[in-house]
C-alpha cells in the first residue's frame, strides 16, 4: 500500500459538503488512510467556508487554490483529487491533475458528453491513474438489500416492467432560487448538459443497469414549459434551456421494459411512483424520485401477502458471509456517500479498479445522452450508437461552444 492518500477537493460547493461529511465518517469508523490537505474553487469565499469546515470537522486547514493548474504546479503533495465542479468544468479539472500524476474521482456524470468522458478516461489511461467516479446509490445498505432481494433471492420472480414517474411543480422564480448558486447552474444547458435526466437521472440510470443490466434503445419527448431567467457567473444572464418535463420508454437488452416520466411544472396534485413487476410479484421503492431503491423498498404478491423492506434488510444481512459484508460494508460504515469515498481512497491506496470507474459510469450516462438524442431526433435511439459516438446531435454544441 501508499503512504497516506492526500486528497485535494475541486469545487466547494453544494455535492463538495456532502463529500465532507462522508470522509469524516471514514474517520470516525476507524478509516484513516487519508487527508484532505489541498481545495480548489474559482470562488475565494467559497474556499474560505469550505477551508472553515474542514477546520471545524478535521482540525486543520488545507491550502488554498484557484484553480487545479496552481495546484498541480505548485506540487503540493496531492496524490487524489475529488472533482465537485459543475459538469461543464469536470473534463477540465480532471484532466490536468491526471496529467499532473493525480488519482481523480470526478463525480457523476462524467464528462458533459461523450466525449468529454472519453477525454478524462483516456487521460487517466496515458498517465497510469485511476478514474473513479462519485455514484453513490447502489452503495447503501438498502440498494444493497434490494438488489439482493430482486436479483439473487429472486423474492418476485423475473422483473418484466417497471413505471417510474414524479409530477410536480418547483417555482424556480423564487428570490431564494435565484441567490442559490448550488442549483442555478443545473438549468443551462452549456453548464449541465441537460436537466434532471442528466443530473438526478444519472443515479437512475445506473442503478437500472445494476439491477436489470444494459440498455438497448430508448424514446423520449422531452419540453421546457416553464420561462425562467438565469443569472450565470460563467454564462451571464440566459434562459433556462433544458427539459423540465419529459416522457420516455427505456427497453433492456433483457426484455424488460420501462416507463420514466417526470415534470416540476405539474400544479396541483403531486405525484411520485417508482413500481418494478416481476411474474411473482411487484416491488414499490419508498424513494419514489430518481435514486432507485436507496431508501429501500416493500414487495407485494398476487395473494394479498407483502413484505415489508426491514424484513428483507434483515434477511440480506443474516445470509452476508464476513467477506463479503467486509467489502460492502467495510468498517462498518453502510452511508452511500461516505462508501463511495471510501471506494476511491481505498482504490488509491491499494491500485485497484474502483466499483465504478469512467467506462462504467459512460455505459450509464450514454442511457441518459440517448434519451436527448431520441427527442432531439424525434426518434427511438439505440444507447450503443451513443456510446461508440455515432449518435451527438444534441451533444455537438455543447461539444463545440467548450472545444471538446
């Protein structure tokens, strides 16, 4: 093993302090096989609070940089890099600490596009690091129990189908809204890639691939409903322009096949469902949004009878042997975002693959890239030709106004 894992985090924001919390977790589990001694952040007040926080939960103060160019070159000792920035800026931030010698976890998705994440994984390749990605759902104690349950006790036969739909409204012209730097950047399109599909649903779309595996085509319609106007730091005053609404049929190489359908400019009456039918027997996630099953879920079957998840919890931890609980689960520690965390600093130190790497997490994000495709075609596209490239329309100027 490596000396000590010295951790560098790029970008401060909102994802950054969760990242925080899950390494002070680690700790507090007996994990100390790292510290955090270097931030970046264009933002010098939002490197001094996050500088402050990790004086509060460490007790000491990491150095400070603009950007990971100072960083890199002013060799401070950084061996990882956890890469928080908005999506537009993970290429640009990976890239060169990888280049630079540094291990990097980018969190989800990564890269903007495809070929943005074609970019850090060949980065990483040339250099010899390691490229992890920050996917923290299918890590959890209940994701774990459920995919046990679903998959390997099989509690409600082979799954055929599933519906999943959230209809709500969010009022984005709120005055708090528009001072939350933390979720303005996720509605411009050159700054996310895409709304919610891309942001949220890529927690969805890998946890499907987990479950049910690849995906072979998809349909979407996607709209925008709602006029909102955006005060970018980095793009100036712009409409909101991606998907506030879509609707969309997923079909796995399987079989199985899928409805996902989601809306925050539904008024009235909310509404979120997440149901997976097998040919024993149906399973509703108690999530109900886009994080499939991590807040576990209850099972129902033809007779009237049901399960309730904390049977099936119970059950998944009694057949665990020692190793395998040691590896889901190590230290003890069952909280996705600190497991995930753990994961790469545990894949630094050890030179190992981690759980989910960039090719992964591109099989995962190409579902989501395919369903913008399929609306911006008006037509069903196979996920394979996004991956290989060979589908990009909607990508291309997103590829173009960034040089990708």
């Amino acid at each position: 093993m490596s000396d000590t894992v010295r951790l560098a985090i790029v970008g401060t924001g909102g994802i950054a302090g969760a990242h925080l919390s899950g390494y002070r977790a680690l700790l507090d589990a007996g994990y100390d096989r790292f510290e955090i001694v270097a931030l970046c952040d264009v933002s010098e007040e939002r490197r001094n609070a996050f500088a402050q926080k990790v004086q509060e939960l460490f007790g000491w103060t990491p150095r400070h940089f603009a950007n990971v160019e100072e960083m890199v070159s002013a060799n401070a000792g950084v061996t990882a890099a956890d890469i928080c920035t908005p999506h537009a800026f993970h290429h640009t931030a990976a890239i060169p600490c990888l280049e630079g010698g540094i291990d990097v976890m980018v969190e989800k998705p990564c890269g903007i596009t495809v070929k943005a994440n074609d970019r850090i994984v060949e980065a990483g390749r040339r250099a010899n690091k390691i490229v992890a990605v920050a996917e923290q759902v299918r890590r959890g104690i209940r994701a774990r129990a459920m995919n046990w349950a679903i998959n390997e006790a099989k509690m409600i036969g082979d799954v055929r189908l599933f519906n999943v739909e959230g209809y709500s409204h969010w009022d984005f012209n709120a005055e708090s809204y528009q001072n939350a730097y933390a979720w303005q950047w996720r509605l411009l399109k050159l700054l996310t890639g895409g709304g919610m599909v891309f942001d949220a649903g890529a927690h969805f779309t890998d946890m499907m691939r987990h479950l049910f595996g690849d995906v072979d085509e998809v349909y979407s319609s996607m709209h925008t409903l709602q006029s909102v106007m955006i005060d970018s730091p980095e793009l100036g005053r712009q409409p909101m322009d991606v998907e506030d609404t879509w609707f969309s049929t997923i079909k796995f190489e399987s079989g199985l096949v899928g409805n996902y359908s989601w809306s925050f400019t539904a008024k009235g009456e909310a509404v979120a469902n997440q149901m997976f039918y097998g040919t024993e027997g149906s399973a509703r996630d108690r999530g109900g949004w886009m994080h499939p099953f991590q807040n576990g879920g209850d099972l129902q079957f033809p007779d009237g009878s049901a399960r309730k998840y904390e049977e099936i919890e119970a059950e998944f931890r009694a057949q665990l042997d020692d190793a395998t609980r040691e590896r889901f689960f190590p230290y003890g520690v069952e909280n996705d975002v600190a497991l995930e965390c753990w994961d790469f600093v545990d894949s630094v130190d050890k030179r190992r693959t981690p759980e989910i790497d960039g090719v992964v997490a591109k099989k995962a994000k190409c579902i989501c890239l395919a369903l913008y495709e399929s609306s911006h075609a008006g037509k069903p596209v196979k996920v394979r030709d996004v991956f290989d490239g060979r589908v990009s329309a909607y990508q291309a100027p997103i590829n173009d106004y960034w040089g990708i």
